[in-house]
C-alpha cells in the first residue's frame, strides 16, 4: 500500500482540503519531512528543487502546530520572490479550508505599499509569509514582532542568497535567535548556505537530501542544436513555429538580450513577452497574469526574473544561450515537466560549446541528444 497523508500524521480536516486539491499520495520529500516535522523538536535541512512538494511538507506541519485561539505570529516562512510569498500563501489558505478554526497567513513583500500590509498584519496574524528585504523594514521600524516564532522557513534559501538577501536573512536570523526551530530549504548548497547552517542552525539538524537528479530529469528530455551567433533566431523562430500549439519560455543571459528577442520574435507575428530586471512589478504581474492564462503563448526570461514562476503545461524550455552557472540549468530546465508532465530542454550552443555541454552532463547525471533541424 502507497503511503497516505493519515500515515503521516496529518489530521483529517487538512486532508479533506488536500483532497480537493488533488492530491492525495505523499511526494519524498513529504514523506520523509513531514513525520519529522510535525514533533516540532529539531532543526531541519531539506535539499529538494521547486516542484517537489516542498510547500507541503513545510506547510502542513506548520498548520497543524499553530494554536489558533491565540493570536501571536508562531511560524515565519522567508521566500525568494514576491510570486513565491504568494503563492505559498495561496497554498496555506487552500489547506486550511475545513479547518474548524481559522488559521491567519499574511503575506510581506515589496512592490505593495507598506501601509496596506500592515492594516493586514495587525489583524490576527499566525503566519508570516514574507521577502527578507520587505520584512526587516517592519522588524526594523518595529511594526512587526516575530520574537515569539517557534517555526522559522528558509525556502529556496540558495535563491534568497542569490538574490542578495544575505545581511538580510543573517539579521533576520539573529533576530528571531532563541526557541525557534529553523527549517531550510535548498536546490544547492553553497558555502554561504552552509555558513547559515553553521552559525544559526543546530549541530544536529536532520538533513534529507530528494536525489536532485530523478527529481530534475526524471520527465524532461535534454537536447542541444549546434548553430551560429547569426542564426540562433531564426532557429529559435523555427522552434517555435514546432512548437506552435505548445506554451513555453526561452531564456536569456541578460536583460538587453531578451528585449531585443522579445521585439524580433513579436515582428515574426508570435504571442510573446519578456521578463526582465528592469520592469516594475505592476507589469511583471500584468506579463505573468497573461502567460498564466495562456493569453499570451511564449515567454522571454533572464535567470533571476523566472524565479518562482510555477506555471503548468509548460511543453518546453529553449536557452538562447546556456547559463553562466550550473544551477540556473537546473532551474531553467524545471520549468518544465511539473506535475507529472514532460517537457524538453533545448540549447542552442555555437561551436566549441560542446564542452560545456559535456561538463552539464556529467555534473546533473543527464544525457543530452544532439537536434538538427
């Protein structure tokens, strides 16, 4: 018999909402942090990419621990991006909708003003769900009181990191130092990661490793296309014109490269808009509210603007150029193949590249196929 949410030990109400959501066995990384997570009684390390459950096997040990006739902020969840925040608070609220007592998650992130969040947060609040940077400037002006927090979240920490959240998290963490249990939750481990464990974490955290290879490949095919500077468009047009019933995204090195994509792939007659560094957030939600609801069809991103982008029925990922680092890999090609789908991961690379190609191979466990168009 599969292993059951019950098994787990999570209670019935909650179940009943996860049931409406569809889902009804356990992830790894669910089965094997839940049980532990639940007593409440030690520090945790999860290694597991996006797409894995992971808010699941934070979020419903969180649920179950809050008492909800008090009305003290008890669980802090610290996430990447605003899309992440809401998105893990979406997630909270849909658990919680047999619940016989309400349980408060409010989010905290930028690009909303601070005032309206704050009416927010001084209604009964039991979670927390925030970016660092929007949450220390209420620590910090002494709105907010997260002393009492007995559950900390470090979610995509190497992202947070990546992100330059660095002073931030260690105020943070310094902050709420004390009864906390600290639960991080990590794709990579990098030395900064790893400091953060050191310092603030105890020495006998569990660490549970979601073996990163099956999780970012088990559905994604891998390909590369051998091309010229000149020509990547026209390939990336016909890609596309393959592709033409398929939703997407292609990704880029930088904000200029992807402009300039966006505008050649739009005069070729192709439903597409870009992410970038430089947009306000007012037109990153407006772009990711059209690519949500399949208004418009293809995507054009630079690494740091696709983090927490959780879209479904994604057929494919073209990197225009391969990234400069081994994780965005992983993260640009998990964009695709989520909830049980596949997808396929093209690269175009230019002569000599091969190597780089190789070297992707052997360090993600992956086998990469040749394309000619």
């Amino acid at each position: 018999m599969d292993t059951t949410f019950f098994d787990l030990g999570i209670s019935k109400e909650f179940i009943k909402g996860l049931k409406e959501l569809g889902i009804k066995t356990p992830t790894q990384i669910q089965k094997e942090a839940i049980p532990i997570l639940l007593k409440n009684d030690t520090d945790f390390i999860g290694l597991a990419q996006t797409g894995t459950g992971k808010t699941a096997a934070f979020g419903l040990p969180i649920l179950q621990n809050i008492d909800a006739n008090s009305d003290r902020v008890q669980a802090l969840i610290l996430a990447p991006t605003r899309e992440l925040v809401q998105q893990i608070q979406k997630q909270l609220f849909k658990f919680t909708k047999y619940c016989e007592t309400k349980i408060f998650a409010e989010g905290v992130y930028g690009g909303e003003k601070m005032d309206i969040q704050l009416k927010r947060l001084n209604r009964k609040t039991h979670i927390i769900v925030a970016t660092p940077g929007r949450l220390l400037d209420f620590i910090e002006r002494g709105d907010v009181n997260i002393k009492h927090i007995h559950t900390l979240v470090l979610d995509e920490a190497d992202e947070m990191l990546s992100m330059g959240f660095k002073q931030d998290l260690n105020k943070i963490l310094k902050y709420t130092a004390g009864t906390r249990h600290t639960w991080l939750f990590s794709a990579t481990m990098p030395e900064d990661i790893r400091k953060i464990i050191r310092t603030y974490m105890s020495a006998n955290a569990v660490q549970i490793e979601i073996d990163r290879n099956s999780i970012v490949n088990a559905n994604i095919s891998h390909h590369y296309i051998v091309t010229s500077v000149k020509e990547k468009t026209a390939m990336i047009t016909r890609l596309l014109d393959n592709y033409s019933e398929d939703r997407g995204i292609i990704f880029c090195r930088t904000k200029a490269g992807a402009i300039q994509l966006t505008e050649k792939l739009r005069h070729e007659g192709f439903s597409v808009d870009a992410l970038q560094g430089d947009m306000q957030q007012k037109e990153r939600d407006k772009v990711m509210r059209a690519f949500k609801n399949q208004s418009l069809q293809y995507l054009v991103s630079t690494d740091v603007s696709a983090r927490g982008i959780d879209v479904n029925n994604l057929a494919f990922v073209i990197h225009h150029q391969l990234p400069d680092q081994l994780e965005y890999y992983t993260h640009r090609s998990g964009r695709t193949a989520r909830a049980g789908k596949t997808g396929v991961s093209i690269a175009l690379i230019i002569s000599g590249e091969e190597q780089d190609v190789q070297k992707i191979q052997k360090n993600l466990g992956i086998k990469f196929k040749q394309l000619t168009l």
